[in-house]
C-alpha cells in the first residue's frame, strides 16, 4: 500500500457539494492499494502510522504519535499514488488495485485505524472528491509498504 500522510489542524472531503466527514488536529491520510496488498499490509500499515511520531511534545519537538495525541485520521483512498508517469505525459493507473481489492483494504485499513483507538473518518470509495486541509507544519510524509 501506498500512503501519503498530511499532519493537519482541519481538514474535510465533500461530495456533491455536503461535507460527509471532517477532523480537527490530527492526520489527512490519502491510501492507494496496490494488487499484491492483503488484510496483512492494511493492518501493518495502520500499525506503523499510528506509531510515528509526528506531532510536537511540550518542547516542540516531533516526538508523539497520533494515537499519544487523541488526534483524528481522515482516510481518503486516493489510486492517483500508483501513478505511472515513465512514459509520455498522461499518467496511467494500471499499477493500482482493482476497485473491489481496493475499497476492501481501504475499508481495512481505515477498520485497523480504529482498533488501534484512532478516531477515523473516511471519504467516499470511488467518488469525485473535493478535500480541503490545513497543513499543519507542513508535515507531509511518503509510506510505501514496498519500501
């Protein structure tokens, strides 16, 4: 899986124009399931996220993690991360999973999210989505679980 991790102070997605979910301080999570991603990858991921330490302490430093904070996670799947831009101008997406692998693991993934204890909000599987954020920092972080 691929994700990208926004630390924010707000962020919310909107669909057809109504906001169907929204946090406060915490992490806008943008997730691409790959095709040999399993429940395992979704679950490990989630683990590894809620365990970094992207959040300042009382002496300013990057030392907490979301599930130390009580922040929120918006999870947003996002197949544009399996982008392939190696040839020509058009980026192709056939480096992505297939939609039914792929809402499974998000939904997974955002299900693993919420065992850990992390209050999760999620977008909407395969709609055209508008989110808006405030980065926090700006503390963007790049996870590939191929890496």
């Amino acid at each position: 899986m691929k994700a990208l991790l926004q630390r924010v102070t707000d962020a919310s997605v909107t669909v057809e124009g109504a906001i169907i979910s929204q946090i406060d301080t915490g992490m806008l999570i943008f997730v691409c399931a790959m095709p040999d991603d399993t429940d395992n990858t979704a679950k490990a991921l989630a683990l590894k996220i809620s365990k970094l330490r992207l959040f300042k302490d009382d002496a300013g430093k990057m030392n907490l993690s979301l599930a130390q904070t009580g922040g929120g996670a918006l999870v947003v799947s996002q197949f544009t991360l399996a982008a392939d831009t190696s040839r020509g101008t058009r980026p192709g997406f056939s480096y992505a999973a297939k939609p039914d692998l792929a809402e499974t693991l998000y939904l997974q993934f955002a299900g693993a999210l919420r065992d850990l204890g992390i209050p999760v909000q999620t977008g909407k599987f395969g709609a055209d989505m508008s989110v808006a954020l405030t980065n926090d920092g700006p503390v963007t972080i790049w996870l590939d679980t191929d890496s």
